[in-house]
C-alpha cells in the first residue's frame, strides 16, 4: 500500500482524453488512493460564503476531489495552515488523521467529492478548534 507521510498532499490522478470527452482514475487500496474506501459522499450547491468541514478526525483519512468547478480548503496541522486550491478533476487532496480542514470559496458548478477511510463514526470528530489544537499538540 502506498504510503504517505505527510499530514496531507496533493494527488494527481491520471486522465485519459480523445474526441470523446476525458475519463479520471482513481483507484483505492494503495493505488491512488492510500487508503481502502470505506465512505463516499459530495457536496453541491453550497454558496462561496459558506464554510464546511469546520473539524478534524481522529481516525479517518480522506481524499477531497472537485470532479466539478472549484473550492478551497484550508488544511491546519496544528503547526502550520495552508490553503489549497481544488480546481481540477484530476486532482486530489489527501488528508490524515488529526488534519482540520474548512472547505469554502465553491464556485457555483462545484461538486466536491470526498472518499472517507472510515465509516462515519460521531464520536472521532473533533468541531471544537481550541479542543483540537490541545489534542494534536498533547500528540507530539
């Protein structure tokens, strides 16, 4: 299995084009994906005001793809932030366990699908960021 060391990273998947329009791949189980895919589930139709996400997990990983239009995703180790920018189907954002993300900025075409490690599980998420900055810091 592919293993990644980084509380999160950039994927880029490949894409196959002809006349005919393009095809992404995305495969799990160390493929493409790190991860075995446990969950899937997208958001559409979210105004670019409005922030989701606003948490991290404790156990779950995650792969956050625009298969349209575009968003932003602040991601928060807990040491540094960095905003990183969806705006390519053929790309993706792995996140680890004990990263806090907050997706905004969706354009109004965005879909964002995100492919889950984990089944959901209320009781790994962390929605408090004080109470996640205490968590991830008692970690290192």
């Amino acid at each position: 299995m592919k293993e990644i060391k980084e509380n999160y990273k950039l994927l880029e998947f490949k894409e196959y084009g002809d006349e005919r329009g393009n095809l992404v791949v995305a495969e799990g189980s160390g493929f493409d994906i790190p991860f075995d895919i446990r969950r899937v589930f997208y958001m559409s139709g979210s105004d670019p005001d409005i922030k989701r996400g606003n948490h991290a997990n404790r156990y779950t990983q995650f792969v956050l793809i625009n298969v349209s239009g575009s968003s932003k995703v602040l991601v928060d180790d807990g040491k540094k932030k960095e905003v990183v920018v969806l705006d390519k189907p053929r790309m993706g954002l792995y996140l680890a366990p004990m990263v806090w993300k907050e997706m905004y900025d969706f354009s109004p075409d965005s879909v964002l699908l995100v492919l889950a490690s984990e089944h959901y599980i209320d009781s790994e998420y962390i929605r408090d960021y004080d109470a996640f900055l205490e968590e991830v810091n008692r970690e290192n």
